[in-house]
C-alpha cells in the first residue's frame, strides 16, 4: 500500500540510489577494534581522555586510518565515522566539550580521504556519519530535549563539513533522543545547504524491547513519522536475537531496512570482552536477511572484525533482496506501544478526562499541582479502555508549557497509550512534543 511514507525516497542522492540497486555492505565494530589493539593512554591524549575513542582521530589518526582500510580491504561498500560520542554531551564527562565540532570534521575528513583512495576501481564507498545515543536519556528525564538538539546539531555540521555521504543514528535505546537527533541533522543540512541521507537504527534489549521499554512497533511507528530514509536496528544482540524485530520490519516498514548486529551476545573469557558468533554464521544470517527479509542494508557492530565482514560480503555479493510487500497501518504510538488509528471492532476512544476545560476533577488537580492526582486520572482511562488521551492544560491566566511540560514528561513514561496533545498554543504544544517519545496526535491548533 502507498503512503506519503515513502514519497521522499527519490533517486537525488548517490548512497539511496545505491540501496536501490544492490545490497549495500557496512563495515565492523569501531569500540570493540580499538580496545583489540592495547593503546596507552598517551595514544588518546592522556590519562583522563584515555577510553574516549574519539580522540584518535586528532591524536592518532594513522589508527582510524588504519581500521577504515581494514574494513574497505575485505569489500565493503560503506564505513562509519569515528564519532559515536562525538557530541557534548558525552564529551563534557573527559571536559572536552568544546571539541565536538573539531573531533566531528576530523572523522568525517578521515574517513573520506580513505574511501576515496579506494574509489580509484571506480566503485562508489560511502562515509555514514555515524552518531550514537550519548549516556542520558531524555525520556527519563536525564537531559532536556532541546540540550540534546543543540549538541547533535554541533555534531551533525562538523559531520557534514568534513564531507559524509549520510547520517547514521544508530544504537539507539530512547525514541525521544532519535527525534532530537533527526531535528539536529536537518538544522544543520538547512544551515549548510546540502541533504544527505538520514538513516536510523534502534537498538532492541534481549528482553524484547527497547531499554525504555519501547516495542519494535512503536519504534517503527514513531520513527517513519519523522521520514527517515532508512529504518533499521543494530547492536546489542547478535542476529538470532532480532528475528522477530525483523520480520516485524520487513511486513511493515515502507522503508528500506538495514541491520547491524553484534557478532553474538558477549561473554567474558580471561578478563576480557568475547563475542561467539564466527563469521560465516553472521555471513549465513545475513544471506537470509537479504533473500528472505528483503533486507537492503548489512553490516557488523560490537565484536565483527574485518574477517566477519569479508565473509558477509562473498555471502551476499550478487544477491538481490527478496521483494517485500509491507502493510501500512496509519498508526499513533505511546513510548511503548503502537495503535491502529483504524478500530476494526470499534472507533478510536479518545479519554478526555485529562482535559482541564472538561474535567473539574483534573483542572483542581492540575491548579494545585498536584501532578501525582492528574496521572492517576490519566492511568484510570486507559483501564477503562481509551485507545488515546486528550491532553489539554489551557486555563486562564496559567502559564501552559509549564503545566504541558510537567504533564507530559510524566504521561510519556507513566501511561501506556499514545497522547493527543490539546492546545490553541504552539508553544504548548511545542513543550509537549519535547517530552512524548511515541508519536502522538496534534489538536486544536
């Protein structure tokens, strides 16, 4: 089924005409291969940078040449910036924040000038910018959202000016951080005058979900509304753990579809950090990733080394992905779980009980601020079986995004169901995007 979803996915851009026409290889793990190597903490700069990896591409930039070679030798088609943490605010914890752009340009430089060395067979590779989740999540209230932005946003022009071909936002544990970090990259695409792929990749928990608690449903609902050009997952289990996520993936998601796995789940072996999964088994998941998912986009992350990857690409060099029909629902989501806007035995409930120009009990509530009471009137809805809820703190003479902020940074993590935000305001309804992971319903304005 057609759906505006897919409508931006044009050929204007080299790396998405590639996805297009071939499967496209990623290379390996980058934290995993330094640590292989014994550096000393002189290599990162000194005692209180060692452990951030980030730094080699000002302090030993023979090394992150060295490991992008590795990579392109065996055959790959794309490789990734040394710039996961490359963002202020995982920087801040070596007190080198102010080196977010310097590090970011650095990377990207690195990684261009070894992909074109290898372009000389005439064989397009590609440079992914590569941003991770950082250490603090919004959705729980650890960083504010517009903080994370802004630090993205640094991040994702140093990547651009030193030439990357896409962003890739990846390993990602909280929804609400990827819509900071797809805003920071189409701020900073607008501020350069240059477009650029953006693809997105989620990290999914052996417990079946995201860390904070977030289905694959969710995930895909909520990020193909912000229309990323690739949809995937990555890291923290090794491919026999994301089946399921990816067979999700390959019936619903209009988009194309990548995956990146660590090379097993890890054990400790003599001290040490030790992936199990070998190489030719990635190489045999990732043969039927492409012929019986559909599956466009392969690679490695934690514990792949250039072995693994030279084995991926004899596997699926040739192949063409099996051609997939999705279904798209027209879905809204919670930060947990997706709902049809389409009831089959019903129509969508809307619970309005949270609305303060509806309900005496939850504007008292509110006025007092008593925040505990409007969240248990929120939580006695979705028992009683709305499908959404109306969200709506315009009173007069109140400030609203303050009152938006305070409910809904509590109704993101504290309801199940998706929120429909209420409000004649824009910037109410502004405070309450800040905080909803999911994707919710805009009213009113």
């Amino acid at each position: 089924m057609d759906s505006p979803v897919t409508w931006h996915i044009v050929a204007r851009i080299p790396y998405l005409d590639a996805v297009n026409q071939k499967v496209m290889v990623f290379d390996g793990a980058f934290g995993t291969f330094v640590q292989d190597l014994d550096l000393s903490a002189d290599d990162f700069g000194g005692p209180s940078l060692e452990g951030c990896n980030e730094m080699l591409c000002l302090t030993r930039p023979d090394v992150i040449r060295s490991m992008h070679a590795a990579f392109l030798d065996v055959g790959v088609d794309a490789i990734e910036t040394a710039s996961f943490g490359s963002f202020d605010v995982v920087l801040a914890e070596y007190d080198i924040a102010d080196k977010a752009y310097e590090l970011n340009v650095a990377a990207a430089r690195l990684a261009r000038e070894v992909a074109d060395d290898y372009e000389a067979d005439g064989r397009g590779r590609y440079v992914a910018g590569s941003i991770g989740p950082g250490t603090k999540l919004p959705s729980l209230g650890l960083i504010d959202f517009a903080t994370l932005r802004d630090g993205y946003e640094v991040q994702a022009r140093g990547l651009l000016d030193g030439g990357v071909d896409l962003f890739l936002i990846e390993t990602c544990y909280d929804l609400l951080q990827v819509k900071a970090a797809m805003i920071a990259c189409r701020r900073a695409m607008a501020a350069a005058g240059r477009e650029v792929p953006i693809q997105v990749q989620v990290t999914m928990e052996t417990t079946g979900r995201m860390l904070v608690g977030s289905e694959i449903g969710a995930a895909l609902t909520s990020v193909a509304a912000m229309r990323p050009d690739v949809i995937g997952i990555n890291c923290s289990t090794g491919p026999a753990e994301m089946q399921e996520h990816l067979r999700y993936l390959s019936q619903n998601s209009l988009l194309p579809i990548s995956v990146l796995p660590n090379a097993g789940l890890p054990s400790i072996v003599g001290g040490k950090t030790h992936y199990d999964l070998s190489a030719e088994d990635l190489a045999e998941f990732h043969r039927r990733h492409v012929t019986e998912l559909g599956i466009a986009v392969v690679g490695g992350c934690c514990g792949t080394t250039p072995e693994h990857l030279r084995q991926v690409v004899q596997a699926v060099g040739g192949l063409e992905p099996a051609r997939r029909s999705p279904i798209f629902e027209p879905s809204v989501t919670s930060l947990y779980s997706p709902v049809a806007l389409h009831q089959d035995l019903s129509f969508l409930i809307i619970g309005e009980r949270t609305n303060a120009n509806g309900s005496k009990a939850f504007r008292e509530a509110m006025l007092a601020g008593d925040w505990e009471q409007c969240t248990k009137i929120a939580t006695e809805q979705t028992r009683e079986g709305a499908h959404v809820l109306d969200v709506c703190v315009d009173y007069v003479g109140r400030d609203g995004t303050v009152d938006m902020t305070e409910l809904a940074s509590r109704l993101a993590t504290q309801v199940s169901v998706p929120l429909v935000l209420d409000s004649t305001e824009p910037p109410v309804l502004e405070a309450g995007l800040q905080k909803v992971g999911g994707r919710a319903i805009l009213n009113s304005a």
